[in-house]
C-alpha cells in the first residue's frame, strides 16, 4: 500500500514538473526579446528612392498611406487591433520613424519592413559590410548576390514565400481574408452593393500588388546548389511566374 502511495506520488510529481517546463517555455517564447528594431521607411531610401521601380510600385498601393485613409477616427487610430493591419511595428522596439500623431508605439501606414521585418541590422550591414566602407555591399550584390541574401536574411530581412512563410499568401492572411465568414476579418471592412463583406481575391490582388522587379540574382537562382542554399530558396510556386509589373 506505501508502496502504491509512493508510486502516485511520484507520478504526480512528474506531471506537474513537465506541466511545469511546458508553462516556462510557453512563457519564454510569448516573452523572447526582439533582436533586431524597426527603423520606419527612412531605412529603406534606396528602394524608396524616385526611380526604383520597387518604391514606385509601393507608393502607388493603398499600404503606403492605409492610416490616413481607412482610421478615420482617433479612436480607430488608437485602436490595438486597427494598428494591428494599418500601421507597423506596433508595441515593438522601433529605432527611427515614428507616427506623425507622435506615437512611440508604432510606424504609421504598411511600411516595407511590416512585410520584409525589421531593418536596424541590415542598414548597418549596406552602410559598412564586414567594415569595407559603403560600397561594399553593393558590390557583393553584384559579384555574389546568393550570398547578398544570405546577408540580408540573416540580419532579420524576410520575404514571404522564402523564408519565414512558405507561401505569399500564408503573409497577406494575416491581415487579410477570403472568407466572408472569418472570424478575425475587420468589422468595418468594405461592402459590397449588397451590404455583403468583400473579401481578398488573393490571385488577383497579389497581380496587382507585385512589385517584384529583374535583378542580377535572378540570373543565378536557376543554376545554384539547392542544397547549399536551403533556406534562401523561394518556396511558393508564384516565384515561378513573370512579374506582372516588371518594365
């Protein structure tokens, strides 16, 4: 009968002390510091610069100005989760550019790095690349550019589809939806004329949203070790197709 007594105690102490460790790493991951801050458009000058076709596209699309022009309102402009899909880096550490109401909270708008993660390592990288001075890492875009991506993913850069998330679209779902009955879609979304939720038809806005552009790397990507460069890949089977911008 001890015996019994001894066993289920032992038992029990082992539950809670997994029970326990499963709690502590929940906790670590929901609390894991952000390596890395945002530093608001300011950091991206050279793709948003006049004559980039990959900052002209973006300033055309309604990302680049959806503060102003979907939260009309203060509340709605304080609103956790409207900043949540209209603005950026909200509650996270952001290093330069700040909302124009003098927010520290967040970057107003879709910034590029909502969608290609924070900037602050790889500003520094293109600035002084292992300490060469600025051209450096130009000149490893061009000479090198699979190890140019290495560089950039490794310093916090993402981009759907590659890494982080396997598919573009698995990103846009985030903060947006194709389903009419989805729970997290936002209340005040657009109507259509029959009062009906318009949702995202995901082929036609990302043909729309494209802003991918011919670059020296996509000269080299069909020739590289797949196994070498396993992470750096692109994933999702629209990298396959022409971009539909592209001049």
């Amino acid at each position: 009968m001890f015996s019994r007594r001894l066993r289920n105690l032992i038992m029990a102490f082992v539950v809670i002390s997994i029970s326990s460790l499963i709690i502590l790493q929940s906790n670590q991951s929901f609390g894991a510091k952000q390596k890395w801050k945002y530093t608001g458009n300011a950091g991206c000058k050279c793709h948003l610069s006049k004559g980039c076709f990959e900052g002209e596209e973006y300033k055309e699309r309604l990302h680049s100005h959806t503060f102003d022009e979907r939260l009309k309102t203060d509340e709605e402009k304080k609103d956790p989760e409207c900043l949540r899909c209209h603005a950026t880096a909200y509650k996270m550490k952001i290093k330069r550019g700040k909302s124009k109401k003098g927010s520290k909270n967040f970057i107003e708008d879709v910034a590029c790095e909502a969608c290609h993660g924070p900037g602050e390592a790889y500003v520094k990288v293109k600035k002084n690349y292992q300490k060469k001075g600025k051209d450096a890492f130009k000149k490893l875009l061009k000479e090198d550019p699979m190890m140019a991506r290495k560089v950039q993913y490794d310093t916090g850069l993402y981009v759907a589809g590659i890494n982080k998330y396997k598919t573009i679209k698995e990103q846009c779902l985030e903060c947006h939806w194709e389903d009419v009955n989805d729970k997290n879609k936002c209340p005040k979304c657009d109507k259509d004329e029959k009062g009906k939720p318009i949702v995202m038809k995901f082929k036609k806005y990302f043909k729309l949203d494209d802003h991918r552009d011919h670059d020296t790397i996509d000269d080299v990507l069909p020739k590289v070790d797949k196994k070498k460069w396993k992470g750096y890949l692109e994933q999702d089977p629209l990298f396959k197709t022409k971009p539909s911008n592209a001049k």
